[in-house]
C-alpha cells in the first residue's frame, strides 16, 4: 500500500490535522519533502481540513473529557492550528454548556476530597485541579462563589 494511501486511511477514520498526518508519515519513512507533497494533496482531497479538526477537537475534548478552554487552546497551538480556526470552534460551544461542564467536573471531583479537611483546603485543591484541567480563574472563581459558598450544587438536569 502506497504512503498516500496510508495516509488516505489514516484521515479517513478519524479527523487529522497537517501536524499529526506529517508525523505519522515520518514514522512511516516517508521524507520531509514526500510528507509535504502528500499534506499538499491530502488537504486539496478534503481529507485534511484544519477548520473541521479544530471544530471535532474543541468539542471532543470539551464534552467527552471535559477539558477546560486553556488546555484545548494550548494542545491546537501545539499542533500549529491556525488561531482563527481555534477561536471559531470554541465560540461554537454555549457559555452555558461550558460552565455546566466546569460545575460537573468541579461537583465529581469534590466528592473525592476528604470531608474531614477544612472547607478551604478543599477548595484550593479543587482550584489547583480545575486550573490544571484547563479552566480559566474568573470562571472558577465565579463558580465557586456560586456554588460552593455552602455546599457543592448539582449541574442542572436538561
């Protein structure tokens, strides 16, 4: 099976961008040159489209393992995404989805959290956590005022 359609497949069963095609082609042994020439080609087929990966990416990450915006944007720029196309997908997703997804993490990982501890050390524990998930400081911050001034709430039920 030829490098190009290797790479066809590869696209084909789950949205790629340029930066993890090359690479896998690299693995592959394929040249530098080649690789490019295939990127090329792959991208005038509709097999690599940056836009339609950012879109998968942003809401994969977002809704299946409940990344926060920060570490999305960090992990498409590591993959040279263009920021146009990082800031369309997340304008795609609802604030309101975002802070419920921000509410279910925060409410999931505050059950771990040893009830014997004072209030305030659970809560800078589950600020370190949600920073390293991703998440922004005002929204933690607005959540946790919101929520957990008392007691942790439950996400609303759609």
């Amino acid at each position: 099976m030829s490098l190009l359609a290797r790479a066809e497949r590869y696209c084909a069963n789950e949205e790629q961008c340029r930066t993890s095609v090359r690479k896998k082609l690299s693995d592959w042994g394929a040249s530098i040159e080649l690789s490019g020439k295939i990127v090329n080609r792959l991208i005038d087929q509709g097999y690599i489209d940056e836009k339609r990966y950012a879109r998968a990416y942003v809401s994969a990450k977002l809704r299946t393992q409940k990344w926060g915006r920060l570490k999305v944007i960090y992990q498409l720029r590591s993959k040279q995404v263009p920021p146009k196309f990082i800031t369309e997908a997340l304008g795609e997703i609802p604030d309101d989805e975002y802070r419920n997804i921000l509410l279910d993490v925060a409410n999931t990982k505050w059950q771990t959290y040893d009830p014997n501890e004072t209030k305030a050390k659970r809560r800078s524990k589950l600020v370190t956590f949600l920073a390293s998930r991703g998440y922004e400081s005002p929204e933690i911050q607005t959540m946790l005022a919101e929520h957990f001034a008392d007691e942790p709430a439950t996400a609303p039920q759609e």
